[in-house]
C-alpha cells in the first residue's frame, strides 16, 4: 500500500515509491508497532537535503534492505520542514547517541515513543568506524528481541534526562550590558580574513550565513559597548556577496560554504537563509544584495499560487546525469532544466518572506511589496483550517495535516505586521493580532492544541531552549511578533508575552550567543526604548522617503484614513495623528513619546 502518493510533502512523494512500506508521521504507525511488538525506525529529512537523497538511492530503494525493514520494524518517513516539533524533539534525543547531529536523522523509537537509538547517514556498506545501515538494522533488531530490559531502560532514562534538562527562566530580560558582552563574544570569533563565523578556531568546519545572529549584531542597542559588532555583520555580508556562495546570474545565496573562504557551496537555496539576508542587506544600507535576494524569492520561488516555495534543490540532471550543483557552475543556464523546487509553502517561512519583501519593496522595487502582498493572501487562502487554526504548510494549495507550530504563527504574524506598515492596510495588522492570540493561554504560549498530537500523548515534545539556526526559532519569533505589536501600541499584554519567552532563554542564550541570535535581538529590542516614525501623508512624499530610509524599529506610512482606522482598530500609536496642514507629516517618537510634528525629511536624519 503506497502511503506517501499523495502526502502533502515533496520529499515523502519522492518516497512514495520505495519498496520500504513507509508510513506518513502520525499515531496509526505507532499502533501498528504495537500491535507487531515490534521498533519504529523514524528517517527525518528534506527534499532538498543532499544526503538524504544518497541514503533513498543506497538503502530505501534497495529491495534487500527494505525487506529487513519492512519484517522487523514499522518504518516512518518524516519532512522535517513539515514537522519541525518532531524534527526537534528527536533530535533532542539523537544527541545522546551521536554528537553529529544533522539529516538524514535516522531514530529507532518503541512503540510508547521512548527513542533508544539513532544516528544520521548510514552508508550501504561499513566505513570503519562507521557500521552500515543493515548491521545497524540487525543491532537494533537483535536488542529488541533479546535485550529488552536494557532497551526500555534506556528509552525511559533518556526521557527522563531530557525533561530535566528544562532550564528555568531568568528573573528579568538582560540588560543591554549582558547583551553587548553576548555580542563581544560573538564580534571575538569572527574570522578576520575571510569575515564570518565558523564553528571552531581552526576555522575547518562549513561556514553558514547564520543571519539571525548578524541581525542582532545590527541592533542599535550595541553601538556604544559593542562598536565592532554592525561592521562584523557587514563585513559577513560583503564577503558572502563576493563569494561562490552568491548566485550573481539568478539572485539569492546558497545553503552553506563547504570552505574557509566561502567557496564550494552547498548549492540548495532556501526561502530561511534569503529572506534574513534581505533584512541584513537593508540593515546594512547594501540595497544592491537586498534587492538580489528578494529577487531570488520572487522570480525563482514564488509559485503561480502566490506562495513561495520552501527551497531549490542543490541536484539537477546535466548531460543525463544527476549533479549536484552542476547547473548552477553552468556558464549559460538557458539550455538547462533548472533544478527543482520543494513547492511546499511552510506557513511562518513564507512570513519571513513576506517580512522581508515588504521591507525591500518601501525601499527598492515596489514589486517585492506586492509580491509580498500576493503572497500573504495565498497563504491566508491556503494554510489556514476551517476552524481558523493555521496549519504547517500546503502544497498545490492543499493543507497538510501538519498542525501549524508557534514559528508559523509568529512568523506570518510579523510578516503581515511588515506588511500593514508598508501598505497602511489596518486589515494585515488586525489578522496578526488575532492570530499572537490564539497561542496566549492561561496555561503558557503554545500553538492551539499544545502542538504535535502525537508528541504531546507520548511526553516527547521537544524540551530546553531551542537554537536559533538558519531561521528565527518558534519563540523567537513569536516573541518578536508580539514585541512588533506593543509596538504598534496593541497593548502591554504583547510586551509581557516577548518578556516572557525571552526570560526563558536568556541564561542559555546569553551563554551561546552563536546560536541563539534572533531571542537575543527581541531582547535588545526589550531593553532599549523603541523608536517608531509614522507619516501621515502622501506616500510618494519626500518625507515619507525619508522615514524609509530611517532606523526605526517602526517606520509606518499611511493616509490619514488609514491613521484613523489603526486607532480604531486598538493600535494606539496611531491615535491622534494626522496631517492638518494638507502636508504629509511625520511623528518621531521615543517609547510612545513623541516630539513634534515635522514636515521636514531633515528633522528625521
């Protein structure tokens, strides 16, 4: 029986035909298991994941090894872009086997959802010290049937350390000292030949854009106690723009560098890594590689739907034979069919996007802004449930079963947050808003239903504070939603909710910074006075051009009608403001307080 056919996933599609009797995440897998008494092997990836493809050729489309699998186990394949929580919570538990985590993430789990083996690629055949996959498979077998006792102990203690592993939260958010120390630490292992960070002092390991952490090297709360911080951010930019991991025929930055210098990319080009590289353009006052990345997401990944795709695979067919960035290397590309695109439209991805473009579009080409627009509409048409829930993700404008994590609620609602101050449509605020609230409960803030079903009635949802990786986590961002909203004068019950999460991470990410960029931004934003610049006006005004190009953490432009229907609608900031002259106006103000009203650009600089 082929389950995977019609998934909502193109990497469980590519899968559908392996003889491995896969099974899509999800409880019926589990009680199969259980009913055979027999271990669940759950394999995360991602269509656009090199290996991944390497271990479908070598292992899950071979018959022999599919045997294997399909008589003693029951075996399940994951996206871990669709099922990020799963992805987490396993991952979580794959550290206590192998210290080098990534995908394919193979886990052999019980019946009960007790994880008591993984690892990552397994190759066809052994690589001393590397086992194969099928002496992994007969290991795994033969300690569930002679070896139980020492499997459920395992499984059980492994859990148990996990939840103990919660780290409880700071009395209060740092302070801006506590946060110039986190960015020292940061500015003090930059590379200083090549710019950027690797992951140890030798400088060996691949080298990622890690733009959530230059994001909060941007923060204007590090300039006095952290003057390098910004050019370390800067000079990280400038040197990926001039490098191989750079796209200069079709926009957009590849995954990561395999090399000290930037060279030898991992040639698959994500929406995450392009969208954050659009706001630190900006940031930077580099409107050139802002505009090259948003044009990447629009001309390369924005889909007919208006959505835009996850990713572009690094592997294309050239000269009838599949390589891995052999298009790309192609000096004329016109000949060639380009390599595919994951079309799934991951909910809170496509808000950074929406974020980022509708920033480039007041800024460059107000194209990016209504393809920020479109965007925002398909998704709403798209990703969200009957009962107004988002969900995950869609593909082919078709829900996913997936329920929506606190990254797709928090991410579309910044990006639709970009969105009303770019537009002044109250609308795109208003849906923000709405969906910051259904994740504040009485019990804490989580996604409606507490997450992941199956995660949930098996206690292994994902434990300690997540990493900020190639995109903002799901506090994160959901923090700085909620930080966006107070604001935009929404209330105080949005600042306590970023408050919140950000006290839970702040002893972890104080301690790792690299890691933790983007809750170390909300925090900045938390312990500074928020500067917040509305025009009323004309939108082609020249001091509407002016607000643009200020650094604000609001910058806002609207019609007095529109300043009139903010205030109505509960966004305080825009009480009271007009343009009484018949000139467009602006208001800069300092946490609410404003000074006043100018009609002249200068008066902003």
């Amino acid at each position: 029986m082929n389950r995977l056919a019609n998934a909502s996933s193109p990497y469980l599609r590519a899968h559908a035909d392996n003889p491995v009797a896969w099974f899509p995440w999800g409880a019926e897998a589990f009680a199969l298991a259980a009913e055979r008494d027999v271990p669940v092997m759950v394999s995360i990836g991602y269509s656009t994941c090199h290996w991944c493809h390497v271990m479908a050729r070598e292992s899950f489309q071979d018959v022999e090894t599919a045997g294997l699998l399909n008589d003693g186990f029951v075996s399940i394949k994951v996206d871990r872009e669709e099922h990020p929580d799963v992805d987490a919570a396993y991952l979580d538990a794959a550290s206590a086997f192998t210290p080098h985590l990534g995908w394919p993430l193979t886990v052999f789990v019980s019946p009960e959802g007790r994880v008591f083996y993984a690892g990552t690629y397994f190759p066809p055949t052994p690589r001393p010290p590397q086992p194969s996959f099928r002496q992994v498979l007969a290991a795994v077998r033969e300690a569930w049937t002679e070896r139980r006792t020492d499997v459920d102990a395992t499984g059980a203690s492994l859990r148990d350390a996990l939840a103990a592993a919660e780290t409880a939260p700071a009395d209060a958010s740092p302070t801006v000292d506590r946060l110039a120390a986190a960015a020292r630490t940061i500015v003090a292992r930059e590379d200083r030949e090549y710019a950027g960070f690797a992951a140890g002092p030798a400088f060996e390991t691949p080298k990622f854009p890690n733009t959530p952490v230059l994001r909060f090297l941007q923060h204007p709360a590090l300039t006095s106690d952290a003057p390098d911080a910004a050019a370390v951010a800067s000079r990280a930019l400038s040197a990926m723009v001039a490098s191989d991991l750079h796209d200069a025929v079709e926009g957009g930055f590849f995954r990561y560098a395999t090399r000290r210098d930037w060279s030898v990319p991992h040639y698959e080009r994500m929406l995450t890594d392009n969208a954050g590289l659009v706001e630190v353009a900006l940031a930077a006052g580099d409107e050139a590689a802002a505009t090259d990345a948003a044009r990447f997401l629009v001309d390369v990944l924005q889909l007919p739907s208006g959505g835009i795709a996850a990713a572009q695979d690094s592997e294309s067919v050239v000269d009838g034979r599949r390589s891995e960035g052999g298009y790309y290397r192609a000096i004329d590309r016109s000949a060639l069919t380009p390599p595919a695109l994951d079309a799934k439209v991951v909910t809170g991805w496509n808000g950074h996007a929406i974020a980022a473009l509708a920033a480039a579009g007041t800024r460059t080409d107000p194209r990016f802004l209504e393809a920020a627009r479109w965007a925002a509409d398909a998704v709403l048409e798209s990703n969200v449930a009957d009962d107004g829930t988002l969900r995950r993700a869609s593909l082919d404008e078709i829900r996913s079963a997936a329920p929506a994590t606190l990254e797709d609620y928090g991410g579309l609602a910044r990006g639709l947050l970009a969105l009303a101050r770019a537009t002044g449509e109250v609308v795109y605020a208003e849906r923000a808003r709405s969906l910051v609230e259904q994740c504040l409960g009485d019990d804490g803030i989580h996604p409606p239903g507490g997450g992941d079903p199956v995660l949930v009635a098996q206690g292994m949802q994902p434990h300690g504070v997540p990493s900020d990786g190639a995109s903002p986590s799901g506090p994160s961002v959901f923090a700085a939603a909620a930080l966006d909203l107070w604001r935009l004068g929404a209330g105080e019950r949005y600042r306590a909710a970023a408050e919140t999460l950000v006290r839970a991470a702040a002893e972890v990410a104080l301690s790792t910074p690299l890691a933790h960029g983007a809750i170390l931004e909300v925090a900045a934003g938390l312990a500074t006075a928020p500067r917040q610049v509305v025009v009323v006006g004309e939108r082609d005004a020249e001091i509407a051009e002016a607000a643009r190009r200020v650094a604000a953490d609001v910058v806002a432009v609207v019609s007095p009608a529109q300043a009139r229907a903010f205030a109505a609608a509960g966004f305080e900031l825009f009480a009271g403001k007009d343009s009484s002259t018949g000139e467009a106006t602006a208001y800069d103000c300092r946490a609410f307080t404003c000074a006043l009203p100018t009609t002249d650009p200068a008066a902003l600089v």
